[in-house]
C-alpha cells in the first residue's frame, strides 16, 4: 500500500521525509518549555476547555482507558483525566523525550513513534490525537495501529485545524498562524528552532491532506462510522468508531 503522508516533503525544514522525523524530534525536544505558553497562545486560552469537552463528546466515562498519541507535554492527557478522575487510566505516547519531560501529568508515559504502538491488540476503549496528524510519516500505518489496539466499540478522536478553502480564510489564518505567532514566539523564547517550528505548523496545516482523505484513510483501516464536524470554520473533529 502506498503511504499516505499528511503533507508534501518541506525542503525548507529538512533534507528528504526521511529526515522528517529526526527534525521533529529535535525541535520539539528543544521547543518543549514554552510548548504550553505557545498553544495558550494558538487557542486564545481556551484550548483546556475546548479539549475536555471534546473528549466528553467521544463518550469518554471513569473506567475507561484511553491513548492519547503525540501527546506532547500531555495537554490533551490532562484534558482527559479531568473526566475520567483518574490520570492511571490515560496512556500519553511521544516520540520526544522532551516533550515528556515537560509533561505537568500523572499519566503514564511512553516515548514511542505513533506509526509502531507498543501495546497488545484491543488495549484501549479510546484513543486521540491532538492537532499532530502533520506529525505522522504515514497516516495508513498510524490508523491501522489505532484500529488494531482499540477494543470493539472503541473510538478514535482527531482534533485538527483545517485551513479554510476560501482565499479570504486562508490568508487570515496564514497572517495569525503564519506570521504573528512565530513572532510572538521568537519575542518569548528567544530561540531560533522553536520559531522555525511554528512556520512549519503553518505550512504544514496549509498544506495538510484534506478531510475526505483523511475519512478514507480511516475506512480503508477498518474503521465505521467515520465521520467529521467542524467549529469556527477550522477545528476538525474526526471520529471513528473500531
């Protein structure tokens, strides 16, 4: 099968895709301590609230157990304790040591690649990913993992920003996430990789595959009731059920 990757290679951030995961690793390991401030500033502050009420959505209830891949510092993860009442039960999963560290979480914690989920099959009653699909090296790969370690009825959440199809809403969404939070960024941090970083979040949102790719991907994985609904104009939730 052909991979399916999330966006086109970016010459401007590294070589080839197969350094793509190196310059990410790098980048967030390095991006880690201001990776909190930073999406307080993407979601205006309301990112802990929007989060938590997402994963209510996915019927997430005490007892169940749940994955949250490229979990970063764990802001869904802790989005999802707060529901379940129990940090024990959320597994966060990252591919930078880094961003694990940085974690303010009691969950436990996995340092692991998403396409390769060292769990037993039917592991999980749910599984998210939060705003990273740009991340992945092959969504085909991480969707048939996520499929394989959800339980029967379980159910993956994708929260996402989706750039708008209107010129008008590309280019105020490219002026905010483009322009003026790397730079407010580099005021903050002061350090060149984590501004670097927030450019290729733009470009690579810009640029992510569309939603009916990512719908079919799900499917062709083995998922059903695939299905999306949209916030704002650009906040994607993608749920499928296993």
């Amino acid at each position: 099968m052909k991979p399916l990757a999330p966006h086109p290679p970016l010459d401007a951030y590294y070589g080839d895709a197969a350094q793509k995961q190196e310059f990410l690793r790098k980048s967030f390991d390095e991006t880690a301590p201001w990776y909190d401030w930073t999406d307080r500033l993407l979601s205006f502050g309301s990112g802990d609230w929007y989060r938590r009420e997402a994963v209510r959505r996915l019927g997430l209830k005490p007892g169940m157990r749940l994955l949250d891949l490229a979990t970063g510092t764990g802001v869904v993860a802790r989005a999802a304790a707060q529901v379940t009442g129990d940090p024990r039960s959320i597994v966060g999963m990252d591919p930078s040591i880094g961003m694990l560290r940085s974690g303010q979480t009691e969950s436990a914690k996995v340092q692991s690649p998403a396409e390769t989920l060292p769990f037993a099959s039917q592991s999980f009653d749910r599984i998210t990913i939060g705003f990273a699909m740009r991340h992945f090296s092959d969504l085909s790969v991480v969707f048939r993992e996520c499929h394989r370690v959800l339980r029967p009825g379980g159910k993956l959440l994708i929260l996402e920003i989706t750039a708008p199809e209107s010129r008008i809403g590309r280019t105020i969404l490219g002026a905010y996430m483009g322009v003026i939070t790397p730079a407010l960024v580099r005021m903050r941090t002061r350090n060149a990789r984590a501004t670097k970083l927030f450019h290729y979040y733009w470009e690579t949102t810009r640029d992510c595959v569309r939603p009916q790719v990512i719908l079919d991907g799900l499917r062709d994985a083995g998922f059903a009731d695939t299905r999306r609904t949209v916030s704002l104009g650009i906040f994607s939730e993608y749920v499928a059920s296993s």
